[in-house]
C-alpha cells in the first residue's frame, strides 16, 4: 500500500535540491572522483525519463556508487565527513528510488545493502537533524524492497531493521505530529512480511507503546483512566460530530490503525500482548464507536476480526465485557459502503453470536475479573448471581478469580476509583453468601486492603469497603459451628 510522502519530507527534500554543492571542490579534496563527479551529473537535474534511461543503461555502476564495491567506497563513506553532500545525495537516492524501480531491485541484491546508510541512522537529540531523518528514507525504501523479493540480504535485514525501528519509535515519541506521521508511514512500508513483524513485535516497547499512546489521545482516555471506553457513554452519533480527541488528525490516525492492523496479520503472536497491555478490545471498540470515516472504520473492524479470529478464548470474552455485540448492530445502521467493512462486520457479528449463545453469567464475571478492569455489570449488583455463584467464584481453578481480584483491589485507580469501589461490592457480596470462607479471603489480602479503603477520599469506595468490613465483623463473634453453610 502505498501512502503520500509526508508534507515534512517533502518541504525538506525540495529544499536540498536547490542548495548549491561544491562538486569539484570535492574531487579536487579527493574526496570523491571525478567518474563519480560524472555519474551524479548524469541523473542530477534532468528529467525523469532521461534520469531512468541512464540508470538502466549501467546499473550496476550506479549500484557501486551509491553502495561501493569492486574496491571502492559507496559515496556516503567517501563523503561522511560533508553533512551538506550527504543530505544531497540521500535527496538524490530516494529520487532514484522513486523513478527507476530496476535500480532499486538490483541495490537490495548487493551483498551490504544497507551497510552505508546504518551509520548514518545515528541517535539524535532532535527529531530535526536533517540526516539520520532523510536516511531512515531512503532505508525504509530499501528494506521494504528487500522484504518482498529473494534476496541475499536475510542477516542485513536482521541487523538493519531493529536500529531503523529504534530510530522510528524516537519520532513516534515527539511531540510534533509531523514526525510522528513520517515514523508511522516508516514503519507502514517495513511490515511487510511476518519477519519484520515479529521483529516490530519483539520491540514492543519501543515501536508499539507510542502508537498506543495516540490512539488512546484520539480516544480522550489516558493509559490508566479508560473508565469512558469501559462505560462506553459515548454515541456514534456525539462521537461522529465531536471528532476525535487528544489533537490527533484524522491522517496520523489512519496511519496508526494501519500499521497495527499490520501487525494483527501475527493474531495469534501479539493479541494476548496487545490486550493485556494496551486493553486494545476496549480501546478500538471505543475508537469504532467514534470513528470519524470509513476509512477508519474498515481498519478497526478488520483489526478487531484479525484478533479475534486468533485468540478466541482469551479476546471473546473482552470483546463481550466491551459491548462490542450491541454496537456491532448499532453499526449497521451506517449504512455502511466500503464492501470489505460490510463483510467484516457481518464476519464479527457471526464469530460473537456464536460464542455469546454459549455464554452464562458466571462465564460473563469471569471474563471481566480476568480482564483486570471492573464495571458495574449486572452480575455485582444481582443478590440471585451471587447466591448461586459464590462458591464456584472461590473454589474454580483453585481461587483464581479472588486472587485476581486481590491483585485489582491492589492498584490505587487514581483515575477510576470506580473500580475500587466495584471489587470491595464484590468482596462483600462472597463475605455474605460464604462467611466460613473469610479465612482464605483474609489470606490473599482482601481483609487488610477493604479496611485501608475506609480511609479512602472518594465518597463510593468508602461506602462500600464499609459495607464489606461490615459483613467481614457480622460474623466475628461467631464460632465455626454458628456460622451458616452452603
């Protein structure tokens, strides 16, 4: 796929054009040679057509200028030490890049395709610095070639794509859109095959968590509130009309859920990951709900069935506790066009019919515990779900879900003290059906953390961690023999 140059690159590159270059300065330096000097003449400043019939005709001669061989430097070597030669001539590649599709194949058939321009993707204090930006270019041009045809490059590409994605992740991480939009469209052109996935993958801290960061700042939630998407308050209709959030336009966006959409091509790989660190079935169900365009719209359906397809045990049931389902059928209401959207969400909506005919309730709390975020779902506040459910929630998998419970209970929820108040209902609820149980409560912690929440500023939580002390000391006075089985 391919995308338009950014607005940036392309204002920068129009600029190094027009600077004058002192060439035969150069070659009387010996900094390079006069059959260099002529070579660069020849497609410099000439038209497209004539700039392609040149190179075709002595390829492999422009192959050695730019990349060296046959005992001679590539021209970035030779010139490493002219910053204003170098940004030319990087200029000058991507223009032969773009015009002449043979020259590019027979670069990436060069046995040290990328060597020259590796040291030129050096560590900048500013996304700004006109070299390592203008050669994370060139190279993504190159590697993404490389990645789509036989080449003898395989242990290059290993080693050039994790430093060009740890170059990229510092733009993803500017403030300036401009640059964030250059490293996504970067990394866009090098997902192209499962190996540059994995790699992008393996790096996720660096390549993945600052494309999460602008979505959730187009989503108007932060890594630790998300108590909007989870109540899902936002309409199609009031998301539609108020656009997107966080300052993120609708360009960075789409290229965002393009290259994730990328990704989701390894499901079975990164949906685990990408849920239990980003919460990204609560996230894209948030961002469907307020997509501006179709556009945005297809990816985020095509990501969501890419995902769920793959891990349905472990996504089916978030997408359930997201409401997905129910909005889902609210889409269709749309009217829909774009006809890979309209499959894809006739796709999720037979993948989540089916797995929600199978569901019970129990299934239902379940899910949203191990989910790690609490809501107020009709089972916390159903006196009948916990009376038949209580010793099932304490005694399946050993006492998985009151551990989990301990370990949410645990977390301060500065931005969403809801959920604090959520898991003291719930401990009060298992006091209340099974008071002999409060010995293997109390050992997981949930005594201690219900108390030191009495002490908690936000009005619910101190209610209801009282209210959960207050079942705990019901019972305090009362032998083992008095106390109520079920």
């Amino acid at each position: 796929m391919s995308l338009d140059p950014p607005a940036y690159m392309l204002s920068v590159s129009n600029n190094i054009r027009t600077r004058p270059i002192s060439w035969e300065g150069a070659v009387r330096a010996k900094t390079i040679t006069d059959a260099d000097l002529k070579k660069i003449r020849s497609i410099d400043k000439v038209r497209k057509e004539q700039r392609q019939k040149t190179v075709e005709a002595d390829v492999d001669s422009f192959v050695t200028l730019l990349l060296g061989g046959n005992g001679s430097q590539s021209i970035f070597e030779a010139a490493a030490k002219r910053s204003d030669m170098v940004q030319y001539m990087l200029v000058l590649t991507g223009d032969l890049l773009d015009d002449v599709p043979m020259l590019t194949s027979a670069l990436v058939q060069h046995p040290s395709p990328f060597k020259p321009f590796l040291p030129l993707l050096k560590p900048s204090s500013s996304p700004e610095e006109l070299v390592p930006l203008l050669t994370s270019s060139v190279l993504s041009r190159l590697l993404s070639q490389a990645l789509t045809q036989p080449s003898k490059a395989a242990s290059q590409i290993d080693e050039a794509l994790p430093q060009i994605y740890s170059y990229l992740s510092a733009l993803s991480k500017s403030a300036d859109a401009g640059f964030q939009d250059i490293a996504v469209q970067q990394y866009s052109a090098l997902l192209r095959n499962k190996k540059s996935r994995q790699l992008f993958w393996k790096q996720r801290k660096e390549t993945v968590d600052p494309l999460f960061d602008i979505l959730r700042a187009a989503s108007g939630a932060t890594k630790d509130q998300d108590s909007t998407l989870w109540s899902g308050g936002t309409s199609i209709r009031s998301g539609a009309e108020s656009g997107i959030s966080g300052g993120v336009g609708l360009q960075l966006l789409y290229h965002v859920l393009l290259v994730i959409w990328q990704l989701s091509f390894e499901g079975e790989l990164v949906g685990d990951g990408l849920h239990d660190e980003h919460d990204i079935i609560i996230l894209y169900t948030h961002l469907l709900r307020i997509s501006p365009k179709e556009k945005t719209t297809r990816l985020l359906l095509s990501t969501l069935l890419n995902l769920l397809t793959a891990n349905r045990n472990s996504l089916l049931p978030a997408a359930v506790l997201a409401r997905l389902p129910s909005l889902l059928t609210t889409l269709k209401t749309r009217h829909l066009t774009d006809e890979d959207a309209l499959q894809d969400l006739q796709s999720l909506n037979e993948l989540l019919d089916e797995y929600t005919q199978t569901q019970t309730t129990f299934d239902e709390y379940a899910a949203e515990v191990q989910s790690g975020h609490l809501r107020w779902s009709p089972p916390h506040r159903n006196p009948t779900f916990w009376r038949e459910n209580a010793r099932r929630i304490l005694e399946e998998n050993k006492g998985e879900l009151p551990r989990k419970l301990s370990e949410i209970l645990s977390k301060s929820w500065e931005n969403d003290k809801q959920v604090l108040a959520i898991g003291c209902n719930d401990v009060a609820c298992l006091v209340r059906e099974l008071p002999e149980k409060r010995s293997q409560l109390e050992k997981i912690g949930l005594k201690g953390r219900v108390m030191e929440l009495m002490q908690e500023a936000d009005e619910s939580v101190r209610w209801e961690s009282l209210r959960a002390v207050g079942e705990w000391l019901r019972y305090s006075f009362e032998t083992k023999s008095d106390l109520p089985m079920r």
